[in-house]
C-alpha cells in the first residue's frame, strides 16, 4: 500500500503533528516531510512501513482522535481563541 501526497498530510494533521513533529517522529528532517507532502518525493520503504502503522492507530483510535489537530482541540477545552507553546506547558 503506497500512500499519496495527500494522505501522508491528512494523516499527519489526524495526530495532530505539525511538519517538524512528524519529522522528529520519523527520524528525517522537515524538509523530507514537505517533500512528501507536495508530491516532490516518495516516502522510503522503511517510512511506508511507519506510516501504515500510524494510520492504523489512528483508524483504531478514530474515536478518540478527531479531524482536528490537537492544538485546536486544546484551544476549545480551554475556551480559548488563541495559544503559544508555553500555554500548553501550563498545568490547568
């Protein structure tokens, strides 16, 4: 199973990674990651691999993993319109 360009940024945006996330989640640089993302480049058999494994937990976890990207699921929790990393350090 290949995956498009597209679905490697859908599944990334269902975690709820932002590029450099995945990247550091991979093992690869951010750069890679764009590449993928835009058609520029297919993902290595070993990162497939990954990938197929990812999308699995989120379908296995759909439930609990919505559309949204976690940061934005956190701004609703918090009834918040706007958040910085450091928010997110903060016990609430």
């Amino acid at each position: 199973m290949s995956f498009t360009n597209q679905e490697i940024r859908t599944l990334r945006q269902r975690l709820g990674w932002s590029i450099a996330e995945m990247a550091r989640q991979l093992g690869c640089s951010s750069e890679l990651i764009c590449k993928w993302e835009t058609g520029g480049l297919l993902p290595s058999s070993e990162v497939l691999n990954q990938l197929r494994y990812l999308k699995s937990h989120v379908e296995n976890n759909s439930e609990q993993m919505s559309q949204k990207p976690a940061l934005e699921r956190e701004m609703e929790s918090r009834r918040v319109g706007q958040m910085t990393h450091r928010d997110l350090l903060k016990d609430n």
